[in-house]
C-alpha cells in the first residue's frame, strides 16, 4: 500500500500586509483559514484550470473557508497567490 503526503502541511503563506499586519493563509482538514486580512477585502479561491471557486469577502478576523479535499487551489487575497493541495 502506497502512502501518499499531504502537499502541504501547516501554513502556507504569510506576508506583510501594507499596514503592517502578517497575512496567514493555512490549510486544514476541511479547507482553507485566513488570517490577518483587512476587513472588506475579497478572498478567492480558483481551480488550477484557473475557474473561480469561492469569492468570499472579509467580514472577521480569521476567515475559514470549506472545500473539497484531494484537489489543488489557488487562493487570492489582495496581490497575493498562493497554491495549495488538501
């Protein structure tokens, strides 16, 4: 039996917003959770084939967002992008 890893594992991103505050784009069991995002702001969640999956806009601190697992995303917040696998 062939064991397969998961394509990423704890956070996946985090980057310094303009005002200071760190982006945190993290995978989890169910999905996606964001943090550290300004209030207002859009995140989006696309396919590799580039197809919009979610767009979701920011009403809390740290946003979890649920999603198919077994597949690839790309997940957009601000000029952000980063692609992760559940």
């Amino acid at each position: 039996m062939r064991i397969r890893k998961p394509l990423i594992v704890g956070p996946v991103a985090v980057d310094e917003a303009k005002d200071g505050s760190l982006v945190k784009i993290l995978s989890t069991p169910s999905g996606v959770k964001v943090t550290g995002v300004k209030l207002g702001e859009t995140i989006r969640i696309y396919t590799v084939d580039g197809v919009l999956q979610k767009s979701i806009q920011v009403e809390k601190q740290t946003t979890d967002i649920p999603l198919q697992k077994r597949k690839i995303y790309i997940v957009k917040v601000g000029g952000k992008s980063v692609k992760i696998g559940l």
